[in-house]
C-alpha cells in the first residue's frame, strides 16, 4: 500500500486567505493526504502568502525561509508557495528563493493537486475545511477589485471585481451550517460591490436575505464595506433583519478632501459625513468599524489634526490604522514616501490613543446591560467570547469567569458586563 503523502498549510495575511486554504484543505482531505498541522511532520509544506504591504510581504518571506531551512535539514522535502506574494513576484522569487520546488499563484488548486498526484474534485468546490472554530466562518462572496485607490495593489494580485453567484453562495452557507457554523462574516475585497457583474446592479442585500433563510445560522456579519456609492437598500436589510449584526467594517482610509482625492477614493469629506450620519440615523444601536492610513505621501500635520479632529467627532465604536506602505506598480509608488518613517509610527500612536478612550468610554455605557454573548473559547480563568459588536481577531472580547457554571463552547448565552476596560468587556452569564 503506498503511503500518504503528509502535506502541511502555512496560511498567512487576511481572512480572504483563510478561506483559499480551507477550500485547498478540503481538496487535499478529498484526495486522501495525509493533512499535518504542524509542517516540521511534513513532506510538502504549503505556504499561501500576503504581498499586501511591506510588513505582510517581509512576514512571507521570513515564513518561506524557515521552510527552506528545515528542508535542508532535512525536515521537509517540498515547499510550494502559493498567494498573492507569489502571484505579485513570482520570478523575482524563483531567482532569490529557488529552493522552493514550485511557485503558484492565487486559487491555483488544480496545479497544486496535480503535482501531490492528485486531482480537482470541482463537486467539492463549496466545500472547506474550516480552521477557524466552527461555529464562526468567513464567507467570501467575491474576489479582486475595480476601485483605482492608488496605494492598493490588491488588483495587480487578485484581478478585477468577480462576483460568486447568490446559489452557489447559498449552496456554500448550507454546508457551513451544517458543519455547526453559527456566524457567517461576508469578505470580499469590497462587498457592497457585490452582484454588478452578474446581476448588473448592487445588490448584497439580496445575497444576505437569502442567506439569512439558511437555518443554523444566526449572525450574519458584514466587512469591507467601500463607502463610495453605498447601498441604499443595505441600510434597510441591515436595520430590519433581525439575524444581521447591526455592525459595519467600512474602511474610510481618511478624511482630508486632499488626500481622498489623492487616493482617488471616490468620496470627499463631507460625503463621507454624510454617509455616516445617515447609518447612525437609520440603524439603531449601529457599531461602525473604520481603518486609516496615516502618513500617505502629501499629509501635513494638518491633514492629520483633520483626521484626530474627525475620530474624535464621529467616535467610532472600533478602528484600526496602517501606516502608509510604497508598493510597486501602485499610482501612489511615483509619490515617493516623503513622510518619515518614525512621523508616520507617532501619528499612528497618537490616532490609536484618541481611540483608546473613546473605547474605554464606549465600554463604559455597557456596564449594567445585559447582551448576547457567543462564547469561544477557556482560556485560564476565563471564558471568552463576543458580542454583535465584535468581529473576530479585529475587536475586543466578552470575558466571563470560569466559574460561572458549565458553558458549551460555541453557544451564545445572555450575560450581564459588570465591567470593562479600554477593549474588552467583563460579564456573568444572566
């Protein structure tokens, strides 16, 4: 009998990654290899990389080098490389790296099951091999882009907007549910542009009321939501379906009229306002998730007080920064980097303490109220779990003290926060 090859994933960079690898995992589970979490217990290891900004690019690289020093070792036999670090700089790396037996590039299952002797099973192309916990899973409802933001080179990795089919979408939930999946999170480069190219209009609406029919499924989460020529209709689906997080991730990248115009983003300042004045006005209970990128070629000290001045008025429940990274090939690359490096850290730091406190005071007006709670985890003294205000790996976290009786994992519960710090919240089951 021959024996099964062992083959190890490495996935690295966001969650639209997370869900290549477990359509991969699920290939390789189907082809019946042996599948090894840990990639020392390898003889082909896997490593879908990021190439999105030079931090995610450098953690590539130093993850392909550990790999190619236990290959000689003699740990490892094969490496494959695979992603969009891989699709971005495929020959470059095949003349620095050349340990690595084969490069490929995003979604390529086929030629990575060819050459482990096995095949495409395109019936189990819905199907994945989850790594997150269960009971939560990402669903990516499209992939690449059409927006021109100069900084982005995710259309030079990941092609332009293609929309999966609201069926086939459907198809994939009813697996997840099936499987235990309790919170679907919508991904995508950018969801509300979701549906344009096969329906000829925008409408993810539509996409979550059918997949809210599904049943198991409680929460329906949405992320990368682009603010430009936001849905109208989203805003209703949202506010009056009870099983859609009353959450938004829009990433808003500024607010100086300047800059927005620089990065070609498609919205000025005030549209921008606007926009969030009516999701708060219409959608009750709101918690609005927002990124910034500080330090992009052109910002003065006063484009940024812009941007504290901002942060401080809209006190948004949960944000997060990047500070500006030069890409090749990107309309921003011929800027240069004009902002200093230790500038760009210092405005970053100062960004993240404006909204320290207004999370800390955000977390206060919960003390005393009583909130559903998906529990995920024990960890020492704690059970830890989250809100509809949280979304995994990004926010805080719901913690309750073990000894609050017996609690299932991955079942939501009541509980009453008692008290909280700068990000997370502390509660007893009601």
């Amino acid at each position: 009998m021959k024996t099964r090859e062992k083959v190890s994933v490495i996935t690295l960079g966001c969650s639209k990654n997370t869900v290549d690898s477990e359509r991969l995992l699920r290939q390789l589970q189907a082809n019946n290899l042996d599948l090894r979490p840990n990639p020392s217990e390898a003889d082909t290891v896997i490593i879908n990389t990021c190439g999105f900004i030079e931090a995610a690019k450098e953690e590539s690289i130093n993850t392909i080098l550990t790999a190619v020093a236990n290959k000689n070792s003699g740990l490892t036999k094969r490496i494959f490389v695979a992603g969009c670090l891989s699709q971005r700089y495929k020959n470059e790396l095949q003349n620095e790296i050349p340990e690595v037996n084969l490069y490929f590039g995003t979604e390529d299952y086929k030629r990575i099951l060819n050459e482990l002797g096995g095949e495409l099973k395109k019936n189990l192309l819905g199907e994945r091999l989850i790594s997150t916990p269960s009971h939560t899973a990402y669903l990516k409802i499209s992939e690449g882009c059409d927006h021109p933001c100069t900084f982005c080179a995710i259309p030079i990795m990941r092609g332009l907007h293609r929309s999966k089919s609201i069926e086939e979408l459907v198809e994939e939930t009813k697996y997840l549910a099936e499987n235990n999946t309790k919170e679907l999170v919508l991904i995508a480069q950018d969801t509300t542009d979701y549906g344009k190219d096969l329906y000829f209009k925008r409408n993810i609406s539509q996409l979550i009321n059918k997949l809210s029919e599904v049943n198991g499924i409680e929460w329906i989460r949405l992320m990368y939501a682009y603010p430009s020529r936001f849905p109208d209709d989203l805003i209703d689906e949202i506010k009056n379906n009870e099983k859609v997080c009353n959450y938004i991730d829009i990433p808003l990248q500024h607010i100086s009229d300047n800059i927005l115009k620089s990065m070609r983003r498609g919205i000025s300042g005030n549209q921008t306002r606007k926009l969030l004045a009516k999701l708060r006005e219409r959608i009750p209970e709101l918690v609005l998730r927002t990124t910034f990128i500080v330090g992009y070629p052109g910002e003065t000290e006063r484009e940024f007080k812009e941007l504290c001045d901002f942060v401080e008025e809209f006190k948004f429940e949960k944000m997060g920064t990047f500070t500006y990274s030069m890409e090749e090939n990107t309309e921003s690359y011929t800027l240069g980097d004009p902002v200093h490096e230790e500038i760009k850290k210092e405005r970053q730091n100062r960004l993240m303490e404006i909204q320290r406190e207004i999370s800390a005071e955000k977390n206060r007006e919960l003390v005393g109220k009583e909130l559903k709670v998906l529990v995920e985890a024990l960890e020492g003294d704690f059970y830890i779990g989250r809100t509809f205000r949280d979304a995994s790996e990004v926010d805080g976290e719901v913690l309750i003290s073990a000894d609050n009786g017996r609690i299932s994992l991955g079942n939501f519960y009541n509980a009453i926060v008692y008290d909280s710090n700068e990000y997370d919240l502390f509660a007893k089951i009601n």
